[in-house]
C-alpha cells in the first residue's frame, strides 16, 4: 500500500460529508427550504467558533444573498450537509433565514364550480 487511502493525489485530504456535520443528518432548528434566502448578519465569527472553510464559504456566498439550493451548488456539497452547516451559522447568529413568499390562498369550492359551470355553458 502506497500512502493512506484518505488522500488524493490532486484534492489533498477527502474529508466525508458527513464529517463536516459531525454526523447529524439534521439542522438544530427548523428544516430549511430549497428557495430560502440566507443572508449574512453582519455578525463577524469569533475566534474560538470553530468555523471550518466551507461554513466561511457559506458565509462569503450569504453575504450577497442566496436561496439554499443555490449555495449547495456553489459549494459543491451535499443539499443535506448545507443545510447543517447553514443551521450551525444561524444558531450562532452569523446568517438570517428568510423562508420564501408564501402563494396565494387556494380558490374555495364555490369558486371553482362557477368557473365548471361557465365553461360548460360555452
């Protein structure tokens, strides 16, 4: 055996998805919708916070604005690592979560039996 199979000739170290999460599956707080907006706070990490690259990544593609989906895809990362990674940001006060615009109400029953009934009048 040539070196440890951990390590990638181009990439350097292969770290797990999972080890980025410390092996939750799950964000702290509520799961967070594909077209959220994450934002940055303003908030600067402290020291001691223990922010890996790819959360101070997060954090540098939030401070434009970016749905959930769209920072998984920039980080090249799982959906489901994001979303702890993002969750793990917003516990400590670094991003804000924006949930997307709720849509319209749907029509009521009565509605929609006159929309039947003048269609079937044509």
């Amino acid at each position: 055996m040539s070196g440890p199979q951990w390590m990638d000739e181009e990439a350097g170290p292969v770290v797990r998805p999972y080890a980025l999460t410390g092996g939750r599956t799950r964000p702290s707080g509520e799961k967070l919708d594909l077209i959220a907006i994450v934002t940055t706070t303003g908030s600067r990490p402290e020291g001691g916070t223990g922010i890996g690259p790819e959360q101070r990544r997060i954090l540098e593609i939030a401070s434009h604005g970016a749905s959930v989906a769209d920072i998984a895809s920039d980080v090249d990362l799982p959906l489901g690592v994001v979303r702890v990674l993002i969750g793990d940001l917003h516990d400590l006060g670094l991003v804000g979560v924006r949930d997307p615009g709720k849509t319209a109400p749907l029509p009521s029953a009565r509605l929609l039996r006159e929309v039947i009934n003048g269609l079937r009048a044509l």
